[in-house]
C-alpha cells in the first residue's frame, strides 16, 4: 500500500518535472501530470494543487510573498517601502482591517511582525494589570 501524497508534494512533482520543459513536450507532461491525479483520485484537489504549485515555484524563485494589514488603504509607494525591508523580490499585498486601529501587520511564510496600535494598547493593559 503507497503512502497518500499531499497537495503540496503534487505541486513539488509538477514543478520538477515543468521546470525546463517547454512547447510540445510540456502539453505531455501536463496531459500525464492530469492523468496521475485523476488515476490517485486528486483531480478534485486541483485547484489547490495549482495554488501550492504558484507559491512553491516563487519560493524556488527567491520570491517572497508579504501581506500587508493596515486600518485603512495605503499608498504604492509606502507598500514599497515596506517591500524594501524584506529585500530581493518581493510581492506584497495590502490587506484593510479597521479592526487593528492603527500600526502595520505583515506576514511572511513563517513570521508574523505586529506592529498594530491595537496590539500595543492590549500589552500596554497588560503591564498594566
């Protein structure tokens, strides 16, 4: 009995066996890609298969994604800033959340930079209680 692959195992597979494919030879591996996964009954992961896929050929880019929460809309040139801190290629995108009050949040793959006015005003109550 063969161990169950995850979605982002499939997504490793297909990059491996996309990276330096093109024309002609890339519709085969695509066309037997979409036969594996109907044959592992996964066609219905698809799509988060793709999703896994596009996040792991940015990272194997050196891309890295950030999202950006602020309380209201910023502006391209302070997203960009901010992008500038993480250095290399970065994507950011910039999320709204009123609820934050104020200050920034950005996440990365692993970390999560809370710098949100709410966030300081609840350990603020908390040194203070």
């Amino acid at each position: 009995m063969s161990k169950k692959r995850t979605n982002k195992q499939y997504a490793q597979i297909l990059w491996e066996a996309t990276k330096d494919v093109k024309g002609k030879d890339l519709e085969e591996v695509l066309k037997n890609f979409v036969l594996l996964l109907v044959k592992e009954q996964k066609f219905k992961q698809s799509d988060k298969i793709i999703s896994e896929f596009i996040a792991y050929a940015k990272k194997q880019a050196g891309i890295v994604e950030i999202e950006v929460t602020t309380a209201t809309d910023i502006n391209k040139n302070t997203l960009n800033e901010i992008r500038k801190v993480f250095g290399g290629k970065v994507e950011a995108n910039n999320k709204v959340d009123k609820d934050i009050l104020g200050g920034v949040i950005v996440k990365t793959e692993d970390k999560i930079l809370d710098g949100s006015l709410k966030t300081q005003l609840r350990n603020l109550k908390n040194k203070l209680a």
